[in-house]
C-alpha cells in the first residue's frame, strides 16, 4: 500500500486502476476494440484517467514517456521520504534521565516524609 501512494500511475482511490502496461498498449494501438472501449469508459467516468489519456496521447516517443513517468516516480519518492525524515527528527526523543531523575526524586521524597513520620512519633 505505501509503496502504491509513491507510484505516480497509482490510483488513490483503491479502485481497479488502469495500469501502465495497459496506457501504453492503449497509446500503441495493441488493445482489442473491447479493452479499448472499456479503457475509455473508465476515462470517461474517471477524471483523473481522463486527464492521464490526454497528455499521454501528447507525447509521441514511447521511450520518453517511460522516462518521464520513472523521472516523476523517483522524485515522488525522494519529495516523500525528505517529508518523512523531517517527521522523525521532530519526534520528540525519549528522555530516559528525566525520567529516572524523577523517579529518584519521587524516593527521596518518601525517604523523608518516613524519616519524618517515624521522627515525630517517637
């Protein structure tokens, strides 16, 4: 699942999303006319899809597509992953001193509250 939100043809939405393989057979013309119409409808019903056909059906060089969408995958990834280190470094460490520093306080404090009970009731 994480690795579908860095994958620039990834469909957010869960659905059955068109793949990769199948926009270039598309743009090719290597799909029978019933995978075709099927892959219009969903453009159709789909803006997202709608918006991929279009500029997809722009370019011409299927080698530079493919360069283009691993380019544009690739800085998805890098964008994602500095977002992620920033997250983590402003996670707060935890602070194991602090945390004995009050626990051997909490001690001294009953240490001498007992000394002082016993003290007094002498």
């Amino acid at each position: 699942m994480q690795d579908d939100l860095k994958n620039i043809l990834s469909n957010a939405d869960g659905a059955a999303a068109t793949s990769r393989d199948q926009l270039l057979k598309y743009l090719n013309n290597e799909l029978s006319q019933v995978d075709k119409h099927e892959l219009e409808k969903k453009a159709v019903d789909d803006p997202f899809e709608s918006d991929a056909l279009d500029g997809l059906q722009e370019l011409n060089n299927q080698a530079k597509l493919e360069l283009m969408v691993d380019s544009l995958n690739r800085d998805l990834k890098k964008r994602t992953s500095k977002k992620n280190q920033v997250r983590d470094k402003m996670r707060l460490k935890t602070q194991w001193t602090l945390y004995f520093s009050i626990i051997i306080f909490l001690l001294i404090i009953v240490m001498v509250y007992i000394y002082l009970h016993r003290s007094i009731h002498l």
